[in-house]
C-alpha cells in the first residue's frame, strides 16, 4: 500500500518512522504526470534503498512566466496507481503553500551550470528547481535522492547544490527512457498532436546520428554538432540550441575543438507550442536507436 502524505509534517513523520525500522530511504523527486521513465527512477530506488518515497509537486517558481504551468498535465489518481504497482512505500504530494509558506523569500542559484544551455532560454527556471529540490531534501534527509539523465543539466545542477549546501544526501543519475522510435519519454509529450510526435521522432535521429558518427571515430566537435542538428532543423519550429558540451562544466566546445574524452551533445528545440530537450554523453551512453543498440541478428 502506497501512503500519501499531504503535509511536511506527515512526510517527515512517515520517514521517520521508515529509519526507525533501520530502513535507508530512497527519494524520486517529480511533477508528477508519471509514465515509464519515472517509474524507472523508483525501481532503482527501490534497488539501492529498502523504503522508496516519491513526491509529487508542480512546482510554480520553476515556471516562467509565459511557460506551461498551467497546462501542466496533472493525475494525483492515476500516479498514486502508477507508484502503487512499482511498491512505492510514500507519496509526498503538497500543497503549494506547504512548499512555499506566505512570505517565501529564499531562492537558491547555482552559479555557471545554471547559466549553460538552458539558462539563457529559461530564465529563473534552475533557481526554482534548485529552491524546491533544496526544500525537499531538507524534509527526506539523509537519503539516496535519485534523477533522471533525461534532464542532465537539472542533474548536474542539483549535484551541485547538494554538496555546496552540505545536504547529507547521495545523488543518483538514471539513464534516458525512450520510447520504441527512441523518443525519450516525457510528461511533455502529451502535448504533441499525431504529426508533431512524428516530427519529434527527428530528436532520437539526430542524436543517433552523432552516436554513430563519434562510434566510428569522428572527434571534430562541429561536425558532430551539424550531424544532429541537421535531422532537427526541418521538424522543428524553432531550435533553441544543439550544443556540444563538457559533460562535467556544462562549458560548451567550440565546432573548431577535437575532442578527447566523453562529450555531451544536448539540444533543445520547439515543434510547435511544446518545447522538448534531450542529450546524450557520447563515449558514455548507448545510442538513442535501437537498431545501433542491437547490433547484427544472430540469423
Ligand atoms: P519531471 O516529473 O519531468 O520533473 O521528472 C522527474 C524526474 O524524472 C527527473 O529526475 C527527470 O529527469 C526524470 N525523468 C523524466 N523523464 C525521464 C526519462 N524519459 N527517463 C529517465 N528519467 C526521466
């Protein structure tokens, strides 16, 4: 049975009583909307840590101010199924006064992995997620807290803050999961009307085509750069950018550098109203493809 904590008080109190036992806690922070990748999120929970909590939270300051907090998707019933059939143990799901008492003044900014990629596209949106996240962890401390790759900028950042502010917490990063055409899963893609969702098809493409290019050799930073965005570039309404970039700083490699370890390549563009990112770790993360993962048949 899935217990579902309202309040901070009943999700300490619940915590509480789960260390008690002895048990470790794992935590999967989310908005909610679930769908598989979240849900692989709490099987590695559950892998790493005997008693799993999950909380649910639109989170507002996260939003801008033309963004889609409204719109949202939202299904408290259908996620409280979702957490149930994993064996989720908790599900903190608050109120927006509980996260934010009257009179809130407090942000929390990450200085230069905020700034990288989607910074300049979405202003205050890392200050609001690292605000939230630090929140949360204040009230599931000490505990394994466990992140998606998906957002691999939201990772780094909240790595970041969670050993600046000295959190007693142990971040874990989940690898992407797609769907079958290699579309990495997102509560973003019920925006997307049938065409879209095939234009969308072109991120995993162009992605798979720097995978490929990088597994046969290719080192120069800008041609893996135009293999990927020149699959996006025709689906796409608008790119807001693709981007080679050290996966540790988050810096970005000029298209003149070689590279000469693991890069990442993210991007992030429009197919009409809905706005979709993705990445990948070249040297590190399979390919977004499944053919490329697959390999030659045994026939
Ligand atoms: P969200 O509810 O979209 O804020 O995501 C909550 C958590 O789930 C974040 O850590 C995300 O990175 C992670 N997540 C979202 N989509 C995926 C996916 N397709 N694969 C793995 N993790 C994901």
């Amino acid at each position: 049975m899935t217990e579902v904590a309202r309040t901070r008080e009943a999700f300490r109190q619940a915590l509480g009583r789960a260390r008690a036992k002895g048990d470790r806690v794992g935590f999967v922070p989310t908005m909610g909307a679930l769908h598989s990748g979240h849900l692989q999120l709490a099987r590695e929970a559950k892998r790493r840590a005997p008693y799993t909590a999950f909380s649910i939270f639109v989170n507002p300051t996260q939003f801008g101010p033309n963004e889609d907090l409204g719109r949202y998707p939202r299904d408290l019933e259908g996620d409280l199924r979702k957490c149930a059939s994993v064996g989720v143990d908790l599900v903190f799901a608050p109120d927006a006064s509980e996260m934010y008492p009257a009179g809130d003044a407090t942000r929390v900014r990450v200085g230069a992995l905020s700034e990288a990629l989607c910074g300049p596209f979405r202003a205050g949106h890392f200050e609001g997620v690292a605000t939230v996240v630090a929140k949360l962890f204040a009230l599931a401390a000490p505990c394994l807290a466990v992140f998606g790759r998906k957002d691999y900028q939201q990772l780094r950042v909240i790595e970041r803050m969670a050993r600046d502010l000295l959190f007693d917490v142990e971040v874990v990063g989940v690898p992407t999961v797609r769907d079958d055409d290699g579309l990495a899963m997102s509560s973003r893609n019920a925006y997307l009307s049938p065409e879209e969702r095939v234009r969308a098809r072109s991120i995993p493409l162009g992605l798979g085509k720097a995978w490929s290019a990088f597994a046969s050799g290719e080192r120069r930073a800008g041609v893996l750069r135009s293999l990927a965005l020149r699959e996006v570039l025709p689906a796409a309404t608008r790119v807001d950018y693709v981007t080679i970039a050290d996966p540790d700083t988050l810096a970005t490699i000029d298209d003149d550098a070689v590279i000469s370890k693991p890069a990442l390549v993210a991007l992030a563009i429009w197919i009409e109203k809905t706005r979709l990112i993705d990445n990948l770790v070249l040297g590190e993360d399979p390919s977004p493809l499944a053919q490329d993962r697959e390999g030659p048949s045994a026939t």
